[in-house]
C-alpha cells in the first residue's frame, strides 16, 4: 500500500479501527485549513493553549465534510 492508498483509506475510513486511523490521519497529515482570522476555525478566538489532538482533528474532520471553496 502506497502513501496515498494508505491515506485514501483512512479519510474513508476503510480501515477497522473504530476511527482512530481516520483521526490520527486527519491530525497528523492534514494542516490547519484555517487562518488565525477565519470564523470557520474551531480555535477561532479561543485562548492560547486552547487547540489539543482532539479540538483539532475535529475541526479538521468537519473541514473535510465542508463544500469545497471555489474561492
């Protein structure tokens, strides 16, 4: 299995771990989408110290789920 197979298969979450590939792939090989001025951010306006694994393969996860931008 290639890079690229092995991350297909995880964002579709063919892999049988009850979702943990899927977010370690999100946390791990996915950066930040976001700017540090974008609304859409799950740390968006939080305190510094704010962002952890969990807040961020979150965010992450439901950016993946979005409509692309066309911008």
């Amino acid at each position: 299995m290639t890079n690229k197979e092995y991350i297909i298969a995880c964002l579709n979450d063919e892999i049988d771990d009850g979702g943990a590939s899927y977010e370690a792939c999100a946390h791990y090989y996915i950066n930040c989408p976001y700017t540090t001025d974008d609304s859409r951010a799950a740390c968006y306006d939080k305190p510094l110290g704010f962002t952890n694994r969990n807040v961020c393969s979150a965010c992450k996860m439901a950016w993946l789920e979005e409509e692309a931008d066309d911008e």
